[in-house]
C-alpha cells in the first residue's frame, strides 16, 4: 500500500514516523519504548532522544493532523 497523506490522516505518531518514511520500523520501536520508560509523548521523546529534527516533526505532525505544515 501507498502511504499518501490522506490514508496517514488520524494514525498514531509511531506509525507515521515507520511507514512515512521518517525512521525505520527498528527506530520506532526503540523510540516508543524510550518514550514509555521516560514518560514522554513520543513527539517529545522524539525530540529529546535525537530520533528525528524539528522540521521532520512538523511534517509528520501536518500528515497525522491533515493540516498544512507551517514552518518558520
């Protein structure tokens, strides 16, 4: 299946980071247990653990959210 931005529209961060193309499956579930045992949402974990940029986040938060990304 084709990921489009329509079809990611609504899906959890995890899953949009793996098949988004924004990390890979072994990375996302690294990130999800670092954000479980830390206590993070995975968007902070992300962040805070360098698993992705800034910018990288806003696209994948415009894909889960179906809004346009605003960057500075």
């Amino acid at each position: 299946m084709t990921h489009t931005p329509a079809n990611l529209k609504g899906k959890n961060l995890a899953e949009i980071f793996d098949v988004g193309g924004f990390l890979t499956k072994d990375q996302t579930d690294q990130l999800s247990a670092e954000a479980r045992a830390s206590g993070l949402r995975i968007a902070d974990a992300a962040l805070e653990f360098g698993f992705i940029s800034e910018e990288k986040l806003v696209q994948a938060l415009s894909l889960q959210s179906g809004f346009p990304a605003m960057t500075p």
